[in-house]
C-alpha cells in the first residue's frame, strides 16, 4: 500500500496489545500533538496480551488510521496455533500468548 508522501509529522507505532489505556493514551498524544488519523500507521498486533481485545480493536479501527497486519492478526488470519513468534516453550512470552 502507497500512502503518498508526506511531509509532516508521521505517528507509526505498533503492538497496542489489547491496551486500551496506552492505546487511548497515545492517540491523545496524537491529537495533541495535532497529527490526524490519515498520519497515523500501526504496524499490527492489536489483539495480544493485555484485558480489553474488543475495546482496543474499535478504537483503532473506528479511528481512521492506517493499520497493517502483525504478526498476531495473521496467526488468527490462519487460525495458527500460537503467533509464530518462536517464544521458548515455558517462558513469559509463551505463557502470556495463550
């Protein structure tokens, strides 16, 4: 996808993880900092982690910014069994992501 040039401040994050505190969070930041949804980009994994999945995923979806797919998104995309992330069976990671 080509979203032209621009020549003014770009917010790119990723990896909101269901956070809808940070998520909501970095949006106001956003506003503040007066950079629109069409100068935004997340770069994927909405859905990994943390409490709120439904809530994070409408908020960036409602929002009007520019999403690409995580790593996540496209292990349920494939109905995968875990994220493909390589995570050492018995660490954090692995614990978290189930």
């Amino acid at each position: 996808m080509h979203i032209g040039t621009i020549e003014t401040p770009v917010l790119v994050f990723g990896g909101p993880y269901r956070n809808l505190g940070a998520t909501q969070a970095l949006l106001d930041r956003a506003v503040a900092l007066d950079i629109p949804p069409e100068r935004m980009i997340c770069a994927g994994d909405t859905v990994a982690y943390c409490a709120e999945p439904e809530a994070t995923t409408d908020v960036i979806r409602t929002s009007g910014m520019h999403v690409v797919m995580g790593n996540c998104e496209e292990s349920l995309s494939e109905d995968a069994d875990d994220c493909g992330c390589g995570f050492t069976e018995g660490s954090v990671c692995d614990t978290l992501s189930t």
